[in-house]
C-alpha cells in the first residue's frame, strides 16, 4: 500500500503562508491546511519542522495565510520548492504589508492574519493552531491541490 498516495486522495486546496523576521519576508507553499473551530475562528497548518517558515511562526508568533486562486499556480511554485534560507522567495513578488507586518500576495481567494495559540510538535512536522484575527475574500474559485502537477514523479 501507497500510504503517501492515499493521503494524496484527501481534498487539499493550496495555500500560501507568509512569514516576517525583521525586515524579510518569506513565502511558503503549504497543502496541510484545515478550519478548527469556530469560536474563535481558528485555522491549523502543518509544516516540516526543518522549514524555514516553522523558525520564523515560532519565532513571531504570527502568520499570514492566503487560499490562492485557480490561476495562481505559479505563486504556489515559487515558493514550494525553495528554502527562504537559500533565495528570498518575496524578490520579485507582487506584495504588501497587512496586520503586523505580515506579507500578503494580492488576487488571493482568502487572506487571513493569524495567531498562534499552539504549537504540536508531531514526528515530522509541526501543526500551528492559530485563531483568525482579521481576514478578506474574494468570489475567485480556489486552487484544489493536485500532487500530479506539483509533484509529478512521486
Ligand atoms: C503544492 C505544495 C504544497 C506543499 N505543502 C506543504 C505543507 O503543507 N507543509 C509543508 O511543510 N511543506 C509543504 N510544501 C513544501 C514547502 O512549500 C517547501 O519545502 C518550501 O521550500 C519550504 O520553504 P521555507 O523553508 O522557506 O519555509 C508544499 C509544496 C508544494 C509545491
């Protein structure tokens, strides 16, 4: 049995976490994403512990998570396969400064400002429960995650 393969077939759409430390800014794609609760509106995030994003959340506290658009698959590439400690993934990128100074992309379906209020270190990754603080939609269709177009020889 293809383990990997049989998470692959659980619903993901794809997302990008945004990230500060000082004056830099970082980019991450992420599918390990789900809602929470509702009060308070709290999202969860799962991300390698050895990601540059999980020392910047850790180290600040807070987030900014974007649900991108169908047609924002080169975003999601960008900044799915390069470590922000090797390239400044935010070079070059359409963004502004939200809430604490978080780096948000525009045309997004959802941005969110989030704060952490967990941490759970589990084996691999590490899961952010993290409560909405303040957030804006748009009507654009969201990305579904396809491992085929993103990770193609697996
Ligand atoms: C479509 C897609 C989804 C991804 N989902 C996740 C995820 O949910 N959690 C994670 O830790 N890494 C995920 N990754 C991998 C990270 O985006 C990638 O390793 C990135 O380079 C880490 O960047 P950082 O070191 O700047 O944090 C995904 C990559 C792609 C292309």
């Amino acid at each position: 049995m293809d383990k990997m393969k049989c998470m692959d077939k659980i619903p993901q759409g794809v997302f990008l976490v945004g990230t500060k430390m000082g004056n830099n800014y970082n980019f991450m794609t992420a599918a390990f994403v789900t809602q929470i609760s509702f009060n308070p509106c709290s999202v969860g995030v799962s991300i390698a512990n050895a990601h540059y994003t999980s020392e910047l959340i850790k180290a600040e506290g807070y987030f900014s998570l974007m649900v991108l658009a169908e047609d924002q698959g080169l975003e999601a590439k960008k900044c799915g396969y390069l470590s922000g400690r090797k390239a400044d993934k935010a070079k070059g990128m359409n963004y502004y400064l939200a809430e604490h100074n978080l780096p948000v992309i525009p045309n997004t379906t959802t941005t969110m400002i989030c704060k952490v209020k967990k941490t759970i270190i589990y084996e691999d990754h590490t899961f952010f429960i993290a409560e909405i603080e303040s957030g804006e939609y748009s009507e654009e269709e969201p990305m579904i995650y396809d491992s085929n177009i993103f990770f193609p020889s697996k």
